[in-house]
C-alpha cells in the first residue's frame, strides 16, 4: 500500500530514545498502534487517532492523544532519522525526549 499524502503511512518505525523504545505502526493517515518496547512503560500497547502538519519536506508534526488521557508531540524528521518528543503522561509528567526513527523492514 502507498499513501499520497504522508510518505510513513502503512510502515512501521522503532523511535529510539534514550531509556525509552517504542515500535509505532501508521495504520492509515490517521490510525497509528504503538508498543513500548523498553523503559519504564514497558509492554504498553494501544492505538491512537493522529494530526499531522507537514513542516518541510521529511520532517511531520505528529500529535495523538492516548486512550489514559496521556498526550503526544513529535517533531519527526524522517529523512535525518530523529525524533524529538513531548509526552505528558495520565499522571500529568512531562517528559522531553529526542531519539532515533528507525523504519522496520518487514
């Protein structure tokens, strides 16, 4: 499958943070899934609906809402292959985090 619009959609990418893993699957160009695979979250598992602003060709504001109230910022540069990241969690902690995208080849 091919999306027009977001060159992520229908793939799967692990953002690499430091103390902090999640594999993030766009579903469609609005659905994303996501697993934590490493840190203090470890095995939470959920789906989400995301906005996304293009900023320049490869780099995307991605933001969703989690199904526990917790809110995610990226700023996705998928060319360079970094993330930089705001969470706030359904405890009201902010977290900032920049990493590495890495796309999953299936």
């Amino acid at each position: 499958m091919h999306s027009n619009i977001y060159p992520f959609v229908y793939k799967a990418y692990v953002f690499d943070y430091d103390g902090f893993v999640a594999r993030v699957t766009f579903i469609s160009e609005t659905e994303i899934n996501f697993e934590v695979l490493f840190g203090p979250a470890k095995g939470s598992v959920g789906n989400a609906t995301y906005s996304t602003q293009q900023v320049s060709e490869m780099q995307y504001l991605i933001t969703w809402q989690e199904e526990d109230g917790g809110t995610v910022v990226h700023l996705d540069d998928f060319v360079k292959g970094q993330s930089y990241s705001h969470y706030t969690n359904a405890r009201h902690e902010f977290f900032v985090m920049n990493g590495s995208i890495c796309e999953v080849i299936a």
